[in-house]
C-alpha cells in the first residue's frame, strides 16, 4: 500500500525578537566590555599591524575597530578629534609645522586643517591600510586628507620623528592602546625624541585614556612625558565610545600655556569652542590627586 | 587472557581562561549593551514596585540595579550624587529645607549633610526596599540618612509634593529611567507641582539622561521643565557606568542662577569643586543646538 502524500503545516510559535543578532563586544577591561549592535562588516582583514574591522553599527553608524579596539563611530568621532587638536592649536602662539603621530584615519587632520596659520602637517602612521579604509569608509573622518598642506607618509612614526630635530611646532600622538607596536609611544624614551623633534615653544598632546579605568597607565604616562617637559597639563571630555565615557588628553610645553586662547578654529566644531577649551583643564579633586606631583596647573 | 590493568591519564589541554564567567549586562538601548563581571549575586527581588538586584563586580566593586539598569556602583557613584546636589545648594541663596524625590539609596542624601545651612532633608521614596538594600548593603552611599535632619518616607513622591505646597528651597528629583511608575517624573504635570512645593526662589533639579542617546528624551524632559519654570540651565559631568558615559542635570529656577556660587561643601568631595561647578554648565555646541530654544545660560 502506497502512502498518501500528506502536506504538514509545521506552525512555529512566533518569538517577539526575530532578527539578526549580530553584536561587535569590545572587552575594555578584562571586567567590562561594551557591545554595539550591528547590522554589516564591511571589511575585516588583518594588516601588516594588526586586525583591521569595519562594521555598520544600528546606534552609531559605521565604526572603525583595531585589533579589537573601537577607534571610533561615525556619530561621536568628532569629541575626540577636536579635543586632540583644537586646545593644543588655539593655545599655541604660531603653529605653522604640525605633526600628527599615527592617527592614519584622517580625523585629528580634519581638525588641524581648520587652522588657518599652518602651513605644513604631516601625518605618519604605519599602517597604510588604516588610512585606505578611512578613505574608503569614512568620507566625513578622512576629508581633510585631500587638503593641501598635507602629506601622509605610511612609515615608523619613532624613525621618522628621530630623523626631524627641531621641525614641528605642534605634534599629536593619535595612538592606539598601549598595546604591541604602540607601547613604546606612552614612554619616557619616546617622548625625548618628541621633544627633540619640536621647534622652541612648541607642544605636544597624546591621548591618555580613562581617569576611571585603568589609571595607572594615565598617571605612568603623564609622569612619563613630565620626564621631559618641563610644563606638563592635562585636559578632559566626553568620548561615548571609550571605556567609561571620558577620556584625558596629556599635554606637554616646551614654554607656552595651553590653558592661554590665542585663536579659534576657522570651520564648524560640534564639541570643542573656547569654553570648552577652558572648562576641559578644569579637574575633579580625583584626577587631581592622581597627578599631583607634577601638573602645572 | 585476561587484561592487564592499565593506567589511562587523559590529558586536557590548558585553557587560556578557565574560570567563572559571570556577566551582568544592561542593554542600555536596544542596539548598546554594557557588560561587567560579576563576582557574586547579593541579593535578588521584586519589590512592589520593581526588580532589585545587588552584585559585586570585578571592575567597580557593588552594584546596585533596578528593572536592569545599572544605579550605580560602589566605586564611581561619586561622581552622580555630587553633581545631583551641590551645583544646587552651593548657589541657592538659603537652602534650609530640601526635598529628595525617589533617591532611596541615599546617595544624594549623603552630599546634602555636607550643607550645614540645611535644616530639614525629606527623602520620599515609594520603594522601602531599594533604602533597606543600601543599608545593608552600600554603607558608604547609604550613611547620610543616618544624619538628624533627614526623614525617610517611602511613600508616592507624587503625593507627597501635592500635599506640601510652598514648603521646599530645593527639590532633588534622584529618578530612575522614564520607563513605568518613573514616566510622570518627566512631565510637565509633575515639574508644575514640584513649583508649587517650592517656595518663593526655588530650584529643582533632575537628571536627564545622556545626551548622546535617546537625545528626545533630554530635550523633552528640558522642554517640559521649561513649561514651568522661569529660568531653565542645563549641567553635566561624567559617570563611568551610564550609558555613554556622561550625564545631565536639568536645573529649573523660580529665581536663582545656579551658576552664581554662594558656599562649598563643608566635608571632603571627589568630584565636585567649585571650577567643576562652573566648567559642568559650558556645553559643547551639540548639546547647546538641542536646547537653544529655552536655554537660559
């Protein structure tokens, strides 16, 4: 006997969330991490340097990842980038050569070229393909690459800076974590050859992380480049992003006062105006005590 | 034949990380999460009103959740509770009887005792569970309602403010997120009947989330403050464990400018000074454009 062919419905029950659940977790410490939700990965390929992540994220846009690390979205790139640039320029009495260590996505140059009065930046960052994503990716991030004052050179930033005495009048340490190829940036050693490559009075800024996490590397580095210079200042903001929200900015002189507004920048900011430019050098009790020893401020 | 006995040892590789991988997670929006390693679970209930959950984390010691959002924790609530109460009480010419609205931790409480000009706290919480669990557990948050002048009323706050018309100098609105029994603490009906609590030359103040995300939410709730009070002024600051990091306190007057600062804390803070208090009304241009319309600073 031949069966009847039967057609069953199989009927699933419907579950209230039925979607893709693609998240991107970035493990900040080894006790927190941060997830986004995503929606692509555009481009995911390990460089020369480190594993470099595209992805389209559903709360910030798209975001730029190394090794594992959020650089930045889209949405909140700009609080970053005009803290790592616009209190260092506005301050500085006449900066004309601008260098920019790493930070190959073009952001912290999309800042400077807001200022009028340099004439020359060079941005060094050793990984060529950081920058082709940017590029490719990140046509708002990367614009001020096109400018004309510009030259990007994919090389060692530390051989490069060796071989400048005395060149730049402002320089911006746009680097990764102190992880692997970028350890060396957040030491004493480093910081000599920074201060060898300034011209007289000039200054130099690098990201120093979180005051809420991970606090020693904050007080090492800043203790680090106070080695060095004799003027050492830090300031502060908002950066979504990074682990816990706010992030320092570790500024070294050779002479002039960052805290001291010389000028604006020429273009639109969304976070950084002269207000801000003060109230960013203003520190809660707690940092202060973390940094005592040897802030100028 | 029979078998000889023998000896098997299997041997397991060694994994990497080979211990409890205990996780609290807060989607912070449905496209954000936060996650934080958990040693243990403290306690674990629903209250009349919501669910109660304290932890102890790996990265900032207890943590004190209610309906899944993260209140705070042992080690940053710092930052929230002072800047919930002394940008307030250091400006308002004569603050001698205070309201706090929902608060039940006592967090804020704490900062308040520091004013000696206050003469009377009121904490009015609905959920008598959410203080019990600070007692027992956040000795250091909860210590303040220890103090003489403070009484504990775990009752309707709404209630509480209709009944008491013209009584408070300052009221402290401590809420949770505007989700169920906490929505009408966002409303214009409500901010009209915190005015009427107050007496002549009040303030109010209530935390108005983040302004990266769900940035309606801080526009409407300024908005809707702004129905009814006079002068509006927003501050903001960091907390390390709200989502994106930075928090903001929307500032209501019947008269004073919060801005004008009249006296400092008489016990030791962590974040809060006096430049802190000036710096946390400069907003970035972003923030600024959200609220242009009735901005008073």
């Amino acid at each position: 006997m031949r069966f009847h062919a039967r057609v069953v419905f199989y009927v699933i029950e419907p579950i209230a969330i039925r979607k893709n659940d693609l998240w991107f977790t970035e493990y900040q410490t080894n006790a927190m991490r941060l997830g986004l939700r995503i929606t692509s990965i555009l481009k995911n390929i390990k460089t020369d340097y480190q594993q470099l992540l595209v992805v389209e994220t559903e709360e910030y846009g798209r975001a730029l990842i190394l090794d594992g690390a959020l650089m930045f979205t889209d949405q909140n790139e700009f609080t970053y980038h005009e803290m790592m640039v616009h209190p260092l320029l506005s301050s500085h009495p006449d900066p004309r050569k601008v260098l920019v260590v790493g930070g190959g996505d073009g952001g912290c140059v999309r800042e400077i070229v807001k200022h009028d009065c340099v004439e020359e930046i060079y941005l060094v960052d050793i990984d060529e393909e950081v920058i082709k994503a940017s590029l490719d990716f990140f046509p708002a991030v990367s614009e001020g690459l096109r400018d004309e004052r510009v030259k990007v050179l994919p090389m060692d930033a530390l051989k490069f800076i060796k071989d400048h005495p005395a060149t730049f009048d402002a320089i911006i340490v746009d680097s990764t974590d102190p992880v692997d190829f970028a350890v060396g940036l957040f030491e004493a050693p480093f910081y000599r050859d920074v201060a060898a490559a300034l011209r007289e009075g000039g200054m130099v800024v690098a990201q120093t992380e979180s005051p809420f996490v991970n606090r020693d590397l904050l007080s090492h580095a800043f203790l680090q480049m106070g080695t060095v210079f004799p003027r050492m200042f830090l300031c502060w903001g908002a950066m979504p992003t990074y682990p816990t929200g706010s992030w320092t900015y570790s500024i070294g002189s050779l002479g002039p006062d960052p805290r001291t507004i010389r000028r604006s920048p020429s273009a639109r900011t969304q976070y950084y105006s002269s207000d801000i430019h003060r109230a960013s050098f203003v520190l809660p009790p707690f940092i202060k005590e973390l940094l005592r020893a040897n802030l100028s401020q």
